[in-house]
C-alpha cells in the first residue's frame, strides 16, 4: 500500500528550492520532468511545476487534469490545454513575466528549450538541475522509512534465491520468479533513472561469465542480456554449478529505491573469486565506517582504491576492461541520484544522504563477485538498511 505523502512535506521541499533560487537570483523555476514534478507537487501527471522565487506554485496540467486534482498537494492547479498558454498563465499567477527562468537543463530535450525560447523571448533561461538535484540528495524522515521499507523488501525478495535455485535453469527463469515476487509485493515493475539514455527494468540477474560481459551499462557489470538491442542483464544461458550468480536488483517501495546486490553459486566458487569477494567486503566495511557526516565523498573512494589496490586486486575493480570510476551512487526516487562516491567527488556527506555502497570485482571470462547494500549517512558512519547475509551464498 502507498504511504500518504503529506503536504507539509511537500511545502518544505518548495520552500528549500526557493531559497537557492532566490540566492541565485532566479525569478522562478519551470519544471517538466515527471519525477521532479512529483517530487515537488505529490503527482506524476503530464504537467509543468511553476515554482516562483516566492508565494505558492502553481501546476498547469495537460492531462490528466482530475488524476492531478485528486493527488496534487499544490493548491493551485489550471488546465493547460496548449503550451503556448504557459506565459499567460504564469504571469497570471506571479503578477509578472519573469525574467530569469531556471530550468532542468539536464534532462529538457532539445525541442522543448526551443519552445521555452519561443514563449518568453525576453527571459534568460538558466539550468537549475544542479539546485534540484541538491535539495532532492537530502533525504527527510519520511523519504528514509519508505527506502527502510524498500530495504527490507529487497531483503524479503533475497530469502527466495535459494530455493528458487532448485528449480530453474537459466538467468532469464530466474529473473521471472523474483520479478514476480516483486511486482506481487507492490513493486511498479521498473525503476525511474535521470541518466540520458540509462534503462533500468529491476536490474540485473547473470552468472559466471556473462556477468563480466562488458556493455554499455552505466554501472560496474553488464550481462550477455537478451540481444544487441538490450544487451544487459539476464540471459537465456543456463547456470552452471559453481558460476557466482550475481543478483543486482532493485526494490521500490512508493516510487521510493534500494538497491542491494549478493551472490549466490550451486556448489562452491573458485578461491580468487572468493577471495575478491571478502576483500570486497571490507571495502564496504571501511567506507560505511568512515562515510559520516562532513566526510568529502571522493576521499571514500580513494581509500577504496588503496585496499583494492593492496589486495592486488585493482585490474578489476569496478569493471573490466573499463572500470566505472565511482564506488557508490545516490539514490532516491531515481537510481542514479548525488551524492556520487567516486573519483574527485567534492561533495561533503550530511545528515540523511542515503546511498547504494557497490564495490565489486569482475573476473574475466569467470564471473563477478562483491557487494552491495544501501544506508544512511549519519554522524557515526553509514548506517546500513539491508540485512541479507553477505557471505557467497552456496545452495
């Protein structure tokens, strides 16, 4: 069952973009995207957010006006039956034409810029994707009980590996029976992602070689998937005894994510693999011990980087022959939120940043083994949401 999100929850969320836009000077905030329309409003609906600098906003609905109405915590809501009504409508609202319009620049295709342009042809448009991203990385108590509840899903989901594994024969049965405990479990069957060109079903479910077949995943593993026209994930291979079998999937609990990986094997893994594998885990150890609060993000991964690189396990690491250079990523109401624990990264960890810890180690031509969990930022460290055993898991 959804949980309710309130409308104090959603007014907070408004007034801490309208301090940075006020800050940089921005009359308002004009926004598309589905994900952050909800974020802001409390709906998915085909609509655009109006955030003025300051007073309330407004959302002006292409469709569907009444599914907006019923879910919307935004108190004033208009039908926009063309976007060429949009000037119209915001002057209406705010008493003026605004001058400096911020914009999800990021994610805004090309053609609808241009009509922005057309439309307000004296206003300066700014991208705000930065100041969005940055209020949504902080996470409140509600937020947090709806990603612990995910966690624990994810957990649930885990339990049915071993004996799902008695009966199957290939990646692709498996994917089938754990997406159907999901999506019975409240799943929405996908997991919303801000990357272009980033495609996310639950995740991916692979063994031994095909889980250190590269492609174009944005993320440390790939998959043989089912073809060159989606070529990650779960395959029709069979699994054989003694493949790791990596299971990296997504829960989602109201829209809300956690992202948790194991491995399991019928029969007994070779020992590099095993070893990878613990080394793995103190990786995660050392950075959910140290990622607290005031923490610079990429001094996590350089120490990530040292223990790997002690291990002699470095050529590896993250991917192979092309590593990803990051050991951690946000998440939230989409898989690839801030902060990014990774090379560079400046961003200082606060109080309720959550985060998918992932380090892993790719084989080639053998399998991939590690880690992955989801936590908290706090003042003592990261605090830890999934529960499932860690160790290789040998039905």
């Amino acid at each position: 069952m959804a949980e309710i999100l309130k409308k104090e929850e959603v007014i907070n969320r408004v007034k801490k973009l309208q301090a940075k836009l006020k800050k940089k000077g921005i009359d308002g905030a004009l926004l598309a995207q589905k994900v952050d329309v909800y974020y802001f409003s409390g709906t998915d609906q085909n609509a655009h957010l109006w955030i003025p600098q300051e007073d309330a906003p407004l959302l002006m609905v292409r469709k569907d006006l009444g599914r907006a109405m019923e879910d919307s915590l935004i108190e004033e809501i208009i039908p926009l039956k063309s976007l060429s009504l949009l000037p119209m409508s915001i002057e209406r609202h705010s008493k003026k034409m605004p001058s400096k319009i911020g914009i999800e620049m990021d994610v805004l295709p090309t053609s609808l810029y241009m009509i922005y342009k057309r439309l307000f042809p004296d206003a300066e448009f700014v991208d705000i994707s930065p100041l969005i991203r940055s209020v949504r990385m902080i996470k409140s108590d509600f937020e947090i009980s709806l990603v612990s509840r995910a966690a624990r899903l994810a957990d649930q989901m885990m339990e049915q590996v071993p004996d799902l594994l008695k009966e199957v024969e290939t990646e692709t049965e498996l994917a089938i029976r754990l997406e159907s405990f999901y999506r019975s479990n409240g799943h929405p069957g996908f997991i919303r992602t801000r990357q272009f060109n980033m495609e996310c079903g639950y995740g991916h479910v692979m063994a031994g070689e095909n889980a250190a077949c590269p492609s174009s995943s944005p993320g440390p593993t790939g998959g043989r998937g089912m073809g060159p026209f989606y070529s990650q994930g779960a395959s029709t291979d069979r699994i054989r005894a003694g493949d790791p079998i990596l299971i990296d999937y997504t829960s989602n609990v109201s829209g809300y994510i956690s992202d948790q990986t194991r491995i399991f094997s019928i029969g007994r893994v070779e020992e590099k693999l095993m070893y990878a594998h613990q080394v793995m885990l103190e990786v995660q150890e050392a950075i959910s011990r140290q990622g607290r609060i005031g923490t610079r993000a990429g001094e996590l991964y350089e120490m990530a980087i040292e223990i790997v690189k002690k291990a002699g396990l470095l050529d590896g690491f993250m991917g192979y022959p092309e590593p990803v250079p990051f050991v951690g990523h946000g998440i939230g109401l989409e898989l690839d939120e801030l902060p990014i624990i990774g090379h560079n990264s400046n961003i200082i960890l606060e109080q309720g940043m959550v985060v998918a810890i992932e380090p892993k180690y790719v084989l080639p031509g053998r399998g991939v083994v590690g880690i992955e969990n989801t936590f908290v930022v706090t003042a003592t460290g990261m605090k830890k949401l999934n529960h499932f055993p860690e160790s290789i898991y040998i039905v």
